[in-house]
C-alpha cells in the first residue's frame, strides 16, 4: 500500500484548519450576542423638572416725604416790631419771640410732614407757621392778645438764636438772642423775672458781658 504523499497530508492540515477557523469564528458571534442581551439596558434617571411656581413681585413701597434739613431760620414781624427766630432739627422746632424791650416767648413742637408747624408757649403762647421748600418760613405769632405776621429766612451763622442762662450776683439770668441775616440783634436779658434789652453778644463766639462777669451765648437747637 502507498503511503498518502505531502500533498494529501498539506491538504488534510488545510481542511481542519478551515474547519477550527470557522468554529471559533461561530462561537465568538454567539458570546457576543450573549452578552449584549444579559446587559441591562441603562435605564433612564431623569429627576422630575422643578414645579415653576410664579413668583411674586412685591409691590416697592411709595416712596415717603422726605424729612426736612435741620436749619435755623430768622426774620421779623410784618410791622417790624419784633423779631423771630426758629431752629429745626430731625422734625422738632424751637423758636423764639421778642421784641428787644420787655415781650418775649419760648415755643416749641413738632414739624409735619408737609412743612406745617404749630408751636406752643408759656400763658397761651403760639405761633403757627409753614416751611416753604426748606428756605422761609411764613406764619403768625399770638401773644398777649396780639397777632403778629412774619417772615424768617433761613439763616446762617452767625445769624441765629442764641440763649445763656447762669446766675450772676445772686440773681438768675435768661438771656435770648436773636442774630439777623446782616448782624443786626434783637434780644432781651431776663433778671430775676424782670426783662430788660439785652446787651449784644460777639457773634463769633457768643460772649457777653452782664453785670460784669462774661457769659457765654449757645446757640439753641430743639
């Protein structure tokens, strides 16, 4: 018997080689496609939209008045017999009446919103009067039976009012000033209860001299 020659054995090593090629081959798609369907398919985690409430927009407050500077105004009467002064200040008013002889008063209260002012005194006193845009007040004065009109501009210092009070000489002293826009004074200097014209004071620094011993006048605020 012959023996099978090289070219029947390269032959046969050909054949099981194709055969083992298409094997594996077979077996790596199905492994594959095992796979992919054992997989889980990824599941969507999609977190619900926040709700959108409407949102409310407060309504901004109106706007207030606003309050007026702190100033001191002065001036005279419309008969020009006396003069008045008032200091403002954060919406309180103190003012000051006199006529530079022996009629003065001290009047105080609030400031309205609007400018209005109703000032109250000792016996009955009481001045009535309206800022006008922060630069005059317009009003009247009652006192001891009488009305008198006025107009104060708003002054700056020196102008103003001006008070000392001490006891000099064992008598007690209350002095008020009040400063005009142009220098001029009016005031009067309070004795033991009795009035009398008050001596000027230096402006610059509000020294006086009363029975010889020097005072010192402060301006006056509320």
């Amino acid at each position: 018997m012959k023996r099978p020659g090289p070219l029947l054995t390269l032959l046969a090593g050909l054949l099981l080689g194709v055969f083992m090629l298409s094997l594996n081959a077979t077996t790596g798609t199905k492994s594959a496609s095992s796979y992919r369907e054992e997989s889980p398919s990824p599941k969507a985690s999609a977190s619900p939209a926040p709700s959108s409430s409407p949102t409310t927009t407060a309504p901004s407050p109106s706007p207030s008045k606003s309050a007026f500077p702190n100033a001191d105004y002065a001036g005279r009467t419309d008969d020009d017999s006396s003069a008045v002064a008032v200091s403002l200040r954060d919406g309180k008013a103190i003012a000051y009446f006199c006529d530079g002889r022996d009629k003065e008063s001290w009047l105080k209260g609030n400031v309205k919103d609007d400018g209005t002012m109703k000032l109250t005194g000792k016996n009955g006193a009481e001045l009535n009067g309206t800022l006008k845009d922060g630069k005059s007040i317009r009003g009247t004065v009652d006192l001891g039976g009488q009305r008198y009109g006025f107009t104060a501009d708003k002054a700056v210092r020196p102008s103003g009012l001006y008070r000392a009070t001490a006891t000099v000489r064992g008598a007690k002293i209350d002095g008020g000033w009040i400063v005009l826009p142009g220098g001029k004074q009016v005031g009067i200097l309070d004795r033991d209860g009795k009035p009398s014209a008050a001596p000027e004071i230096d402006p610059e620094t509000g020294a006086v001299t009363i029975d010889g011993q020097t005072l010192t006048a402060r301006p006056v605020t509320p």
